[in-house]
C-alpha cells in the first residue's frame, strides 16, 4: 500500500481546506534589494550547507505531488539567480503539476527556451513603478529599462504575464491609473498588492493602499459602466477586474484589508527546508533536517498543516497588525517568497 493511500488526507486541514499549490523558495538571494522587501542593512543569509540542494528540493515536491499537490510555483529572494535553476526548471517540470515563477524579471529573457520546454506558460513580474527614478529608489538597483523590456518580451513570445506592483502610500500610489492602461493594449494582468509587515520593512498602516483607496481611485477616473466585475475562482487571492474594451485585467490583492484565507490552498518551502502555512506566520517547520536523516517527513507536513489557524496565522482582525508582537517576528519577505 502507498503512503498516500494509508494516508490521503495529509494536506488537508481542521476547516477541511486542501492544500494542492506549494510555493518553493529556490534561494535567499537577489540581484534587487526592494525596500518593502527586504531590510537596507541586508539580511543574514542562511549558510550554504542549510540550503536545500536540487535533489532535496526535488524530493520534497514529489513527496507534495504525490499528496495532491497539482500546481508549484518557485518564487525567491530572485529564483532565477540560482546557479542550478536550469536543473531545478527541468526536474520539477517532469512532475504532473502546473508549473510557474514569480520573478523579479531582470534575467528573465535567458530562460525564455527553457520556460517553453518546459511547458511554463504563465509567469508573475514584479514592477512597482512605471518610473525609471522611483523603480531605482524601490530596487535600490537600476534595472527598470530591462524589466519593462523583458515584461513585453515575454508577451511577444506568449507568455501569459502577470505584474505585479506593491502598492505605498505616497509613493506609487499616484501610478494606480498608468498601471491599469498598461493592459490596455497588453494581454496582461496588472495585480495591486497590499503592502504587507515583515521583519525590518518599516510597515505601517499609514503607508498601506487599500483595497478600497484602490477601487476608489478607479471609480474617479472610468464610468462604472466601463469596469467590469470579471469572476474569481474560488482558490483565488485576487480581486479582478476589466476596463472595458482594454485587453488584459487588473486585479487586488487585499492580504491585510481583505482576508481571503476561507479558500486558501498554499503551503511555503523556503530555502532552507523549512515549511510555513502561512504566510503571516513565524511558525516554521523543519522539513531538511528529518529528511536528511532518512525520516519520514509527512507526519511534520501532516502537522504543520494541521496546525494552519482560520485567518492569517490569528491575526483575525485588521486592529492586531497594529500590536507589531504578532508580525513583527516574521521573515523578511526575502526568505519567504511571497
Ligand atoms: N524576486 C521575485 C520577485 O520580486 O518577484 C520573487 C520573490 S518576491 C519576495 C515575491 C513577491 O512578494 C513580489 O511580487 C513582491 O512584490 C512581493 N512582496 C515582497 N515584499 C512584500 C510586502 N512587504 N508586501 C507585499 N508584497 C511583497
Ligand atoms: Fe528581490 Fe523580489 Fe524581494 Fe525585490 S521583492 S528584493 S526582487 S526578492
């Protein structure tokens, strides 16, 4: 008998949620340094022999397929500056799942054949300004030109492309409309994230951009008869949204204003082997350390997932994101991956 037969419901939790997308944090580096992101002063990168290899890594996800997991995405720090992501790409590809990245964009135009062998089709680019300067004092780095180049080299070569774009209070927030023409005359998707806590990213309230600020600013600028409601499906994190006639949608994010941990399907694997429930939580389990001692690791998954709170890991209501104690000692985001 298999262990997923002796054992089927490993990846389901106390409120009967099914857990079937794993998002597999590739490494702690990155070649951007975003300030919401990411403290100025760097992080402490985990040490080299903590980190799991291309074979860990692919041992942990079929353990995950072979619980029902259909969809994986590898997120970062910048999954694509890993000097194996070509091997890791190509193996996890050869597993029955939906394969995607989220990704800085900055190398992305080096892997265009590989996503297309691999049967990658959708991909999530982070932008956050349509501004050269602005983009510069977001990334600490100057790579805005590439970005936006690689954005529409991916389009042209038929990615399905999703931007995503942190919205902050006096910073960006003025480019809500800029970014909705994008999609316009691009099929893409231009996805508004709110600004969520992590460690040393000097998150407040004040600086946030709600989901209704958002929508708000969308009523001011088209006729309701031009914005059109467009479906989500029930495991969705977004809102979205057609401007009549434009090609591509827009789409909301709310993690903090605007929970939507009822249809929550996603389990985290950072870098280092650890997995999270959630991404609100501090809470990690080591998954490296038994595996690499030859244990069974699906009771601690089993556990892990068992253990997944009804909302953001018990921050239930919007008034606890002001008590810092409860999101305060959270990774940087760098480690988690989004
Ligand atoms: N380096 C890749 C990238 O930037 O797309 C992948 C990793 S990044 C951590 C994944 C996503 O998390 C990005 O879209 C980024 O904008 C988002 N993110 C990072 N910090 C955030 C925060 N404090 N609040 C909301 N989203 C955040
Ligand atoms: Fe790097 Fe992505 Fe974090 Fe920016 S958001 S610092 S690109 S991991």
């Amino acid at each position: 008998m298999t262990e997923i037969s002796k054992n089927p419901k490993i990846l389901t939790d106390a409120f009967g949620r099914k857990h079937n997308y794993l998002r597999i944090s590739l490494t702690e580096r990155c070649n951007l340094r975003c300030t919401y992101c990411m403290p100025a002063d760097g992080i402490q990168l985990s040490p080299k022999e903590h980190i799991m290899t291309y074979e860990e890594i692919y041992t942990i996800a079929k353990k995950f397929v072979d619980h029902g997991v259909t969809k994986i995405r590898l997120t970062g720090g910048e999954p694509l500056v890993r000097k194996d992501a070509r091997l890791i790409i190509e193996k996890l590809a050869t597993l029955p799942v939906q394969l995607t990245l989220t990704t800085n964009g900055v190398i992305v135009d080096k892997f265009i054949d590989l996503f297309k062998k691999c049967g990658i089709k959708t991909l999530n680019v982070s932008l956050d300004s349509l501004d050269a300067t602005k983009n510069k004092n977001i990334t600490r780095r100057s790579y805005f030109e590439k970005v936006y180049q690689n954005i529409l080299l991916l389009v042209k070569e038929g990615f399905y492309v999703k931007v995503n774009c942190v919205l902050m209070k006096g910073f960006n927030d003025n480019e809500v409309i800029d970014f909705i023409n994008l999609s316009k005359d691009l099929p893409i998707q231009v996805r508004f994230i709110e600004f969520m806590p992590f460690d040393g990213n000097q998150w407040n309230m004040t600086k946030l951009v709600s989901l209704k600020e958002i929508l708000s600013e969308v009523d001011s600028n088209f006729a309701a008869a031009e914005i059109i409601k467009l479906e989500d499906a029930p495991n969705d994190t977004t809102k979205s949204y057609r401007i009549k006639g434009y090609q591509g949608t827009f789409a909301i994010i709310s993690s903090v204003t605007n929970p939507f941990c009822d249809g929550c399907n996603r389990i985290r694997l950072t870098a280092n082997g650890q997995i999270k429930n959630c991404l609100f939580s501090s809470k990690e389990s080591d998954l490296l350390t038994p595996l690499r001692a030859g244990k069974s690791i699906e009771p601690i998954i089993q556990k892990t997932i068992q253990s997944k709170f009804k909302i953001r890991s018990g921050m239930d209501t919007l008034e606890k994101f002001n008590q810092p104690d409860l999101h305060g000692n959270n990774r940087s985001m760098i480690t988690i991956g989004g």
